[in-house]
C-alpha cells in the first residue's frame, strides 16, 4: 500500500502499483498512524512535497543540496521509533500516536534543525535533526537519501523541558 499525503492532512491510500492518482482513497494521517502494527510493504506518507528556502539554504552551508527533496514518512521508521521511544520503551517521555501527528508541524515550525551524521558503523548517512518546544522538547530525525531525493522519516523521541535551576542558572 502506498500512502500520499494531500494539503488537507489527508492521505491518498492505494494498493495499486504503479500509483494511480485517478482512482485514489483517502485516509486520515491518524489512521496512517495507526497501521505501525500490520503487515504491509509500500506504506509512507508524503509530509510536504516541497522542502522550504531555509532548509535548502542550511543544507547547502553543509555541503548537501536539498532542492527537490520532499519529506517522507515510512511506517518502518515510525515501527523503530516506536520500540524505543514508544509505550512500551523504558523512556520518561514515551511517544505516542498523538505525537507523530505533530510531525508536519514539527517540521513547518521548528526551532532548530542541523545537518548531523549518523553514529551507524555499517553505512554513514546525512541526517536532519529538528528541535521543537511544545510544552516538551520533541526531538525528528530525517535521513537524507540522495537516491530518491526525500528527507525519511529516521526517529523521533522526546524529552522534558530543562528548568532553569537545573541548567545551573
């Protein structure tokens, strides 16, 4: 199944390969969300067809050009994010399906992003990591494929807010 997000927080769902765009059925992003737990293959999700100006700028900074890119969200990577930030991980903060649906907007309205590489010793890969206050710190991670030219979903966590007298303030 092949999910394809639309401007209104729908997404397209098909089992059609290739995708047909004609004859599609729309889902809302929560039942999206909701299908971590069945066995598919194809399932993600199109966050936003268009990486915005600043983002592209920042990457270019870093050596790394994102014009094109899209961001896309992979039921595999939100399957990883769930067994070690989720319900059932030993976080203080797990996730829940509440939280990934705050990842568009995580993404429009972040506070930080940067341009990191991954710690992984089988491949290197490019990442973004964004940074978003909402009551907690939230904490998106994407890896940047050149192959496909998207941003995918890698893992999300996220932690308390450091008061003031605990940063030693």
């Amino acid at each position: 199944m092949v999910f394809l997000c639309t401007e209104k927080n729908e997404h397209v769902m098909t089992d059609k390969k290739p995708f047909d765009k004609e004859h599609p059925t729309k889902i809302p992003f929560e039942e999206l969300i909701k299908l971590i737990n069945q066995k598919c293959d194809y399932k993600f999700a199109i966050v936003d067809n268009e990486v915005d100006e600043e983002l592209i700028a920042l990457a270019k900074k870093e050596g790394v050009d994102l014009k094109g890119y899209k961001h896309v969200i992979e039921i595999s990577g939100i399957r990883h994010s769930e067994k070690r930030h989720g319900k059932q991980s030993k976080d203080r903060e797990p996730l829940s399906i509440e939280d990934y649906l705050l990842v568009p907007f995580i993404i429009r309205n972040r506070d930080k992003v940067s341009v990191s590489t991954s710690k992984s010793k089988r491949h290197k890969m490019n990442l973004l990591v964004y940074e978003k206050q909402i009551g907690l710190n939230y904490y998106y991670v994407e890896e940047i494929r050149t192959g496909n030219k998207s941003l995918a979903f890698q893992t999300m966590y996220k932690r308390a807010t450091k008061n003031p007298s605990e940063e030693g303030l």
